[in-house]
C-alpha cells in the first residue's frame, strides 16, 4: 500500500557521504519540513511535505515535533544466549581481567554452558525480547553471532534461532557463524576443533542457508593467526563472507584481515597507524565496539585515527552477556564521539549508512528513493538533540518496511 508519512521537522537522509574517512556536519542532507512516501516496503520519494502535498493515497500523521533518520545498523552482536554473568562483571570490579575469569571456567565457556542447556523455545523468546529492545531504541537491523554452542548440534540451533526470529519480527537480524569463537573442552587442541568445524559444520551452512559469514576471535587464549588464516582460506573457498574478532588484547588480527580479505576487523581497541594503513590498502572495514570497552574498563578504539587514515569508521555494541552486556548502541556510539572527538556525521553515519555496508547490504541505512523504508522518528524538531542526550532521547516511533513496527 502507498502512503505518505510526515510531515517531519527534519528528514536526515544520510545520502551523498562520503563512503571513507572524516565528515563534516555541514555534509549532511536536510529535507526540513519533509515527507516520505512509501510503497510496497521501499521509499517511493522524499521531499518537501508541502511538495508531496497532491499525493492522492493513504497518509499517516506525524503530529509531534520529528526528525526521521535511517534506522541504525548494529553489524557486531551477540544477542542469542541463555544465562547471565552478573557475577563475572562483580568480578571485574574488583580488578580480575576478562582473560583470568576465562581461565577459570568463566567467560565464554559459561555461557556455552547454558546456551547448550536451554532449548530451541528458551532461546527463541530471549532473543525475541531482545530485538524488542533493539526496536525501542532505534535499531532496524542486527548481525547476531552464534558462537555460544562450539558443536555443530547448538551451533545450528543457534544460527536456525536467528533465523526463525528474523522471519518473525520486523528487526533484520543477520546471522554469523562464530563457531570458532574459543575451543571447546571436547577437544584436545585448537587446530583439531577447527578442522571439525571445516569438515562438518560448514557443508550444514551451506545446504541449509543458515549463514554466508564466518568470524573467528583471533587472541591468545582463543585462536592463533596461523590457525585462523587456515580456517578462514577454508572458509573463504567454500564463498563465505570473512569477518575476524581481532586487535582486542593484542595486535595481528588487522594483518590477517588484509592478507585474507576479510570484510571487516572487530574490536581494534589496539590498532595503530601501522596496521590502519593495511586495513585501508586491503579494503577492511573498522568495527570499532565501544560497548566492550565500557564493559572491561579498557581504551576505546581509536577511532579518530581510522577516520583520518581513510577508514570507513563503523560503531557496534558488541551487545553480549559477559564483556559489553548494555547493548545500547546510540549511548555507546555517543560516548565514543565525545571521547575520541567525532562529529556528528561521522558518529550518525558509523550506525547507519557505513554499517549497512560492512554488513554488504546496500538497500538500508539512507532514506533515498528505492531504498527499504526502514526509520526512526525522534521526538525533538533539531537532529543534534539526538546525540546530545547520549542515548536517553530514544524514538517515538520506528518504522520498518514503512510500517509503524513501534511507538511509544
């Protein structure tokens, strides 16, 4: 059905950046007192409401002062699991690192524990409740990793969760394989967990078109750069898109990225100039998870520094139940921009258009004619309002596929 929906005091529309390095606010199109007509999911035109004003069809009122954006794209999350780990953070609070809770039985392997345990149902409604909150906080599209089963019986529960609750809800959820996110203690070394998912996981994947995208969290105490550029060459020759958790703790994930052509590097809170320039001579996209910092109390990414070497800057949550368990990527991508110093395109721009494309969808995340209708609409009549109160004004209402999927 074609409808109008408007007017808004200001339509960001996030077309005609620049798709790498710094941006100018002043770059930012603004259609001031605008409307967006909608047809069949996909936007039909943008413009001025008074323009549109003949439009014969259905209309739906916004009544409130409004700015519509594109919907956020949050491309790092891990938000199918069972169990919380409350007491790890207690634990970081008191000064224990992430890598000697892991070593004790905690961190990944813990939830393991309970992912495994809970049934397809029980990891179904978490994951459902959670996309509610992502919804209610702006976000339209969401990579959700597994990572949380490391056997080809719960990794497939929980990629086929994913895939059941993105045929059900209106938020996007794109689901990763991060089977090998650390070894299970099945296994006597990392190389022969690997070489299990190569021979029996992948073949699944691909017959039951659960994922085209493989991660591995490359850092001591999870896989090796030796180890993870075998698997991912395997991975790369079976089609699948490439995506490394890496340059967390310490460098080595950025050069594997380039060698292997990755399409993005995750975490970079210890990327320098050096590996930067590789990231950009190779094509990589920087997911910088600010989330993660918050969460283990260390730096932040630097994100400035990607920006000024040429990089598509891209902000995630990293929304997880141990290291980054807020989840909230407008307060994170707000925090990171006053810390590291982003405007505000650059920031808007990390969640919507740029991280669209690390996610190599190019119909999302810019409201231009034939785009998805996916958009949020923020109760002020000034767009700055959105970033200045770091995450506490969140939207009226969302839209997905141009319809109303919420409202306050």
């Amino acid at each position: 059905m074609t409808k109008l929906i408007g007017p808004f005091n200001q339509i960001l529309t996030m077309d005609g950046l620049r798709p790498q390095g710094h941006l100018s606010d002043r770059e930012l199109e603004i259609v001031e007192d605008g409307g967006i007509i909608v047809d069949k999911g996909h936007i039909l035109a943008i413009g001025r409401y008074a323009d549109l004003d003949d439009f014969a069809g259905e209309r739906e009122e916004i009544d409130f002062p409004s700015v519509a954006l594109p919907g956020f794209v949050d491309t790092h999350t891990h938000i199918c699991f069972a169990g919380s780990r409350a007491g790890e953070y207690a634990q970081k609070l008191d000064g224990h690192s992430y890598q000697e809770i892991a070593s004790k039985g905690g961190g990944i392997l813990s939830t393991v524990k309970n992912t495994r345990a809970a049934s397809f149902e029980e990891l179904l409604l978490g994951l459902l409740n959670r996309t509610k909150d992502l919804l209610a906080r702006g976000v339209t599209t969401c990579e959700v990793k597994s990572g949380y089963g490391l056997n080809i019986e719960d990794e497939v529960k929980m990629l086929s969760v994913i895939q059941n609750a993105s045929s059900n809800e209106p938020v996007s959820l794109i689901p990763t394989c991060l089977a090998a996110h650390t070894t299970p203690p099945e296994f006597s070394s990392s190389s022969e967990y690997l070489n299990y998912l190569i021979q029996n996981l992948f073949p699944l994947l691909k017959k039951d078109q659960l994922t085209n995208r493989i991660d591995i969290f490359v850092e001591e105490g999870a896989f090796s750069i030796e180890e993870a550029e075998k698997y991912l060459l395997a991975a790369k020759q079976e089609g699948f898109d490439l995506v490394i958790h890496g340059d967390q703790f310490s460098v080595g994930g950025s050069e594997l990225a380039a060698r292997v052509g990755a399409l993005s590097l995750d975490h970079c809170e210890q990327t320098e100039v050096e590996q930067a320039k590789l990231l950009s001579e190779a094509g990589v996209i920087p997911i910088v998870l600010p989330g993660a910092s918050i969460g283990l109390g260390m730096k932040f990414a630097s994100a400035r520094m990607l920006l000024d070497e040429e990089l598509p800057l891209v902000i995630a949550s990293d929304w997880n139940p141990g290291s980054a368990p807020m989840g909230d990527l407008l307060t994170q991508a707000a925090i990171l921009g006053a810390f590291e110093k982003l405007t505000m395109a650059e920031i808007l721009s990390a969640i919507t258009i740029r991280a669209a494309r690390a996610l190599n969808l190019h119909d999302r995340g810019i409201l231009k004619t034939g785009m998805r209708a996916d958009f949020s609409v923020f109760p002020t009549d000034d767009y700055q309002e959105i970033l200045y109160h770091q995450g506490t004004l969140t939207p009226q209402c969302v839209f997905t596929g141009g319809e109303m999927a919420y409202v306050i």
